[in-house]
C-alpha cells in the first residue's frame, strides 16, 4: 500500500492552504484528492471581489485567489489528483479513493487533512409545500451554472434566504437581464453580510423581506409562482398574510452544512454547532492524525480566515509527524473551549496548555446580533480577557487571540461569551 | 449639518461608516479601518462607484466562460451599459490572469481583465 506523510481530503482554498504549509515545514511527501477537475473549489465559482484584503492586501475575486494558492502549491511541488473522490476513511488513517486512471486504491498516511467543504441545505431540508417541478435550485448550483458553465437558469427569480451567495446571486442574475423580485429571509435579520445587502440589494433596488418565507410553490413542468408569508416570533406563517409573486425560479440560500461522511465514517467526534468535527489548537480531530479545516471544520464567511485555518492545520500535522518521529509526546493535559452567553460555538474547543506552541486564534460567532456588549474570556472561571465591541451579528464570524503564555498557563476551561458592557 | 451611515464595501468587514456632510462638501469621515473605506465613503456620497464581475464567452477553453473584472471602480449608474460591452465580447483560450478583455471599458479608465488563467482544452 503506497503511503504518504499526509493526504490532503480536498483541492480548495483549504487543502491548498493546508498543503503548502506542509510543504513550507518541511513534509514532502503530501498528496491532495480533489474530485473536481481542476483545484481551487467553491472559488472558482465565485466571480465576485473581495477575496484576499487580509492575505494579500489585495481585493481578489475568488478565481484570482485560488490561482495564487495554486501556482504557490506548484511551485513548492505538491502533488494533486484531480477527478478524484476519497470514498473512505478509516481511524488508523487508510484512505480509500477512486478516479478513472488508478480505479479504487486505498493509501495509509501519518496524516489526514479534512478539507472536504460544505454543502447546500437542499429544498428537502426546509419543507416547502408543492409540485416537483424544474425551477428551483439552491443558490450556489445556480452560480455554477452560470459563472463555470455559462447557463442562465430563469427570467424571473425570488430568493429564499439572505445568506450571502443568495444576495451575491441576486446581483448576478439582475446584471444578466433577469428580474429578481424579492428576497425573503425568515429571521428577523439578514444573514449575509453587511455590505452584499448594500451592494446586491440596495444597489438594485432589490427587496428584502424579514421574517417572512416561502410556504408554496406553484407549477406543472416549470415553476410558475410562489406563495409568500409573513411568519411571527415564532417563525410560524401568519394567517392572511399570504403574498403570490409570478416567477419562473426559486434560489434557495438557506445554510451550508460541513460535507463530513468521511469523518463519520472514521468516528470522529462532532461538534453539533457547528455540524463539523471537535478539533483541539493544532486542529487535530479526536482521531490522532486526523486534522480538519475549511468549510468542512465550520462555515466561514471570510476565505481569509480558511487560509489561516488550513494552515495551522498543516502546521499542526506537520508538528505531528515531527513528534511521531522523534518520539516526542504532546502534553496530555486538554483543557476545552466552549461558548458561554450569546456564543454558538467556538473553534478550536481544545487546548493543550503543557505544549503550547504559539498564539492560538479562537474563532466564534454569535447567536443573535447584539449592541454594544463585551466579549469576555475565562479561564478556570477568572476573566483572562476582556475586548469591547460597539457591534456583533451572526453573520460574522469573530475572532480572538490568547497568547502562548496565558495558554501555559490556564488552570481550566475556557469560557467564551458576550456580555453586555459593564 | 447632515449625518449619513454607510456600509463599505470594500471588503467583508463592512466597516459602518459615518460621514458628516455641509451641503454638499464632505466635513469628516469616520468609522473607517483602512484608507478604502475613507475613499469609498466620499465616493459615495457623489457617485457611487463598485467593481464590475462578470464572465466573457470563451472559445477552445477548459469552461464555455472566462470570469472577467474590471481593474477598479467604475460609477454604478453605467453597469447595465458596461455589461451589454462584457456581453459582446468572445475571446479565445488560452488566457492568463490579469490579460486585458476590454481596455477603458466606455471611457471609465478602468479594463476589464480576466480573472484567472484558463488553459485551451485538451
């Protein structure tokens, strides 16, 4: 069985990431899977700028940062299969694949990267009543559609949900002469970014309906119209508050869900939050030398972050295959991270205070937008940190920094939440 | 004295913005990280002006289309002007990141460039 130092689940912004850090560490032996026919993932379809402030000062669209990630993993030699799906993974790190010239192999590794992404929450998911028929499509297939394979998929759109490649979407099909005639989002707050419901709405005088959803569709072959409803506090359809908008598509925009059949099949543990694996400071699973990042880890709203993610990830591994090496064990005391008041959740949820090895980044988001609140750490229930914020909204991911010496020192768990100001 | 809140758009931190305004002569600009928002800011409240992203028909490519981008802002109001330009417009594999697909795009200054390199099909 041919072995590797790492295999890499996925050609994204994240496998990339996570592969020229490896490689940058000095792991040479490395090999990413990707099942598309060329790298760079969900980028590659999204044509719109704003990629890359934070990484490379520049705003990028998301096929120009791929390209940089691509040509560096290339120039460092990382080896990439293309048209290739891992079919399995097991916890001793086997790895089973298949593409059309090698068939089915299975390879072992000393580590496994998760880089796998996510997928769209289907129709099937949220239950709208009405006909099968052809017209509705879930946001990010629309955009493939259209930014890959150039096809137009209607004329007349609505979009359910206000996550941000619904808005990006919305914007992208007016600019190609369709009419979009609304977006319903069912909480009483987008959940996209700030400045798309600017730049994909407003700009186009495109509305936005809050607490409201779709509850019918009408149709024979071709979507024809929608029903629309104002829904209350408790997210249930208001009687009579039905509204009907004559369309031809539907785009849903209602959630990303961590791709992680390959990480349930290796038994690792999950985080029901996030809907990806529990990962400690090194973003090691709770299966040894098996690392996760990327929108498989948790839905990122900023590629940026991906990258510093991964490639933590493939220091992480990296150190891993080091320590195996030289015999080195990894300070066994663990203590966990979790989310206090108004926090959904919190990456990494583990640290290991006796082998710290630099500043950790924590990553979280809130559950609800908030004003002027404090986010507030502790450690073994004393505050370690304390960082005013005028604003927090669900749709941004947060982040804060612990240093390397108060990580050596923490005495318990550390409590992340937002409290209001004191 | 008039107060406006704005959103930048420069990138996903979406800065709220404030800008204080005397008629029509900008007084201050706050809220702002980075020097883009203090830029993007003024411009808005003349003539809003925001990146153009679009695809380009390609012919003999790895994908039937070509992501384009515009090299900076052009003014919103010409954005269904200047996609009617991007529609017209066929070009041929292979093409390279950053190769020039329509130069001064109606007289804005800005190019239209392709934003990846995309190599001719096997």
């Amino acid at each position: 069985m041919r072995h590797y130092e790492s295999v890499i689940i996925g050609g994204g912004s994240a496998g990339l990431a996570a592969a020229v850090a490896l490689k940058k560490q000095g792991i040479g032996d490395i090999v990413i899977l990707e099942k598309d026919g060329e790298p760079g993932g969900i980028l590659e379809q999204c044509i719109h700028n704003g990629f890359g402030l934070q990484t490379f000062k520049e705003q990028l669209s998301g096929p120009a940062y791929a390209e940089r990630f691509i040509r560096m993993a290339e120039e460092l030699g990382v080896e990439i299969k293309l048209n290739t799906m891992a079919v399995g993974l097991t916890r001793g790190r086997e790895v089973e694949y298949v593409n059309p010239e090698e068939g089915d192999v299975t390879v072992s590794a000393d580590t496994v990267i998760l880089a796998v992404g996510c997928y769209e929450r289907p129709r099937g998911a949220i239950g709208i009543h009405g006909p099968r028929c052809a017209g509705v499509y879930t946001a990010g297939q629309a955009q493939k559609y259209l930014n890959i394979d150039g096809y137009m998929v209607g004329k007349r759109v609505f979009i359910l949900g206000s996550g941000d490649i619904g808005l990006i979407m919305a914007r992208r099909m007016t600019l190609e002469g369709a009419k979009v005639l609304g977006v319903a989002e069912l909480m009483p707050y987008s959940s996209g970014l700030p400045r798309n419901m600017k730049q994909c709405l407003e700009d186009f005088g495109i509305p936005l309906y809050l607490s409201h959803t779709v509850t019918k569709t009408f149709g024979k072959s071709r979507l024809e119209k929608i029903e629309l409803m104002e829904v209350d506090d408790n997210r249930q359809p208001v009687p009579g508050s039905e509204m009907y908008f004559d369309c031809d598509t539907l785009l849903l925009s209602v959630g990303l869900i961590p791709e992680n059949h390959l990480a349930d099949d290796a038994g690792i543990e999950m985080d029901p939050s996030t809907k990806g694996p529990v990962v400690d400071d090194s973003y090691m699973t709770s299966a040894e030398g098996i690392f996760a990042c990327g929108n498989g880890l948790h839905v990122h709203d900023l590629v940026d972050f991906v990258s510093l993610q991964a490639e933590r990830a493939g220091e992480g591994a990296a150190r891993y295959i080091r320590a195996k090496r030289e015999g080195t064990e990894a300070g066994e005391r663990r203590v966990s991270v979790r989310p206090g008041e108004n926090v959904s959740y919190t990456v990494p949820a583990l640290v290991h205070p006796d082998s710290a090895w630099g500043n950790v980044e924590f990553f979280f988001r809130v559950k609800a937008p908030l004003d002027t609140v404090s986010v507030v750490i502790r450690g073994g229930g004393r505050v370690i940190r304390t960082i005013k914020k005028r604003k927090m909204i669900p749709s941004e991911m947060e982040r804060v920094v612990l240093t390397k010496d108060v990580i050596a020192g923490l005495s318990g768990d550390v409590v992340i939440s937002v409290e209001p100001q004191a | 004295m008039t107060e406006k809140e704005l959103i930048c758009v420069n990138c996903p931190i979406g800065c709220t913005v404030t800008v204080k305004m005397e008629g029509d002569e900008i007084i201050s600009v706050t809220g702002n990280t980075c020097p883009k928002g203090e830029a993007y800011a003024r411009k808005e409240c003349i003539r809003p002006e925001r990146i153009l992203t679009s695809t380009v028909k390609i012919e003999g490519g790895t994908h039937r289309v070509l992501p384009v981008i515009t090299s900076e802002e052009i003014p919103l109001d010409v954005m269904f002007e200047a996609m009617e330009e991007v529609r017209k417009v066929s070009v041929k594999a292979p093409v390279s990141e950053g190769d020039v697909i329509i130069s001064n795009l109606l007289g804005t200054g800005a190019d239209v460039v392709a934003s990846r390199s995309m190599a001719a099909a096997d």
